[in-house]
C-alpha cells in the first residue's frame, strides 16, 4: 500500500512538474518570438535549441524558487494559510494571463533576416539561454504556479530531482510541440499567427486560473 502511494504521490508530482513547465514557457515573450522566427528562418533544430536554451534557464530560476519556498514549510503546512497561497497564487496567474492578453507581440518581432549566418546550434542555445536569464520576472510566475499547485519538496531528494526534471520536460514538450506546427504551417504563419498564437495561450492562463481559483474557494481539488 505504501508502494503504492508513493507511486501515486511521485506522478501527481510529475503532472505538476509537466505544467509548471508548460505553463512557464508558453507566453509569448522575446524567447517565444526568437524561437519562432528561428524555426521560420533557420530551421526546426534552431528553434528546438533556442527553446532549450529558455529551459535551461527556467530550471534555474525554478530551483531558485523551489529553494526559497522550502524555508516556508511550516507556514504552508498549514491549511488556512494553504488556502490563502493557493488562492494569491491563482489570482497571480490570472494577472499573468491579463497581461499575456493586452501585450502586443508585434513589438518584439524583428523584420525577417537572411537565412546566411545561422551560426551554430550552441550558439543559438546559449544566446536564448542568456536572454531568458536576464528577465528574473519569471520568478513571480514560478512563485503563482508553485503556489497554486502546492509544489515544494523540502528534504526529499528524490521527489526534487523527479519534479524539476518533470519541469524541465514540460518546457521541452511546449517547445517541441511549438517548433513542430510553426514547420507545419510556415506558409501561413507569420505576425498575425503570433498574435493568434499569443491570444490563445493568454485565454488559456485565465481559464486555468479562474477555474483552480474556484476549486480553492469551493475547496475541490483534482488530487
């Protein structure tokens, strides 16, 4: 039985682990943009290591967050104080969510370049890992999303080592899948499909946000 929760309690810490990921990638800022116009100009295995770069980078500022939430277990052990993270949490989220909707993709677009001078795939690695560093911001995102789904793993290394790696596979999965339909639909992706794109992740951060805000007030959780 013991096994058995264990197995239940690491997988619950994957899927959060998945989203966290997912969710800490998806908005469509510079890294979003670059990895976009990259895949579009370059081809699919710079976009792939542009996002990879974005999740080396994310994975630190995850840990950072982790590290620095770890010293708050006896205040978030308690419920009504869980209550009041999960809710501040969902609320953060759905502020993000706001301002993924307001803000305006077409700043950050850069005309499109000659496909000459690609460099070479570390050099695109690191350049969107250095960019993404440079914007400790994220760090608020990674405090909501923590928050909202209770992901601290104090003196457990184990359960740390599965869940941000489950953090960094969830970045890898968007940015695999990101790559995937720009090469798809390259003819008929450009600005206008980027604001699309932008949108829709915008709607889906609200959505998620207003619904776990809901499940906190009415306290139903989904495991």
């Amino acid at each position: 039985m013991d096994i058995f929760a264990d197995f239940i309690g690491i997988f619950q810490l994957m899927v959060k682990g998945l989203l966290i990921g997912i969710f800490a990638s998806a908005p469509m800022g510079p890294v979003g943009i670059l990895c976009i116009q990259r895949t579009m100009r370059k081809g699919r295995n710079y976009g792939i290591v542009t996002g990879a770069g974005a999740a080396v980078s994310d994975i630190f500022y995850a840990l950072m967050t982790g590290f620095g939430m770890s010293f708050m277990m006896d205040f978030i052990d308690d419920q009504r104080n869980l209550f009041w993270l999960k809710l501040v949490g969902s609320i953060m989220l759905l502020l993000f969510g706001i301002w993924t909707l307001r803000s305006d993709p077409k700043k950050i677009v850069r005309p499109p370049q000659s496909s000459k001078g690609k460099g070479t795939l570390f050099h695109n690695f690191l350049t969107a890992f250095l960019l993404t560093i440079s914007n400790p911001l994220i760090i608020f995102l990674f405090i909501a999303l923590y928050n909202m789904l209770t992901f601290v793993i104090p003196d457990q290394p184990l359960m740390m080592c599965v869940g941000y790696i489950s953090i960094m596979v969830g970045a890898m999965i968007w940015w695999y899948g990101l790559t995937y339909v720009i090469t798809k639909a390259k003819k008929s992706f450009g600005v206008r499909g980027i604001i699309r794109l932008n949108q829709t992740i915008g709607w889906i951060v609200v959505v998620v946000a207003v619904s776990y805000a809901c499940m906190t007030i009415f306290h139903l959780s989904l495991y």
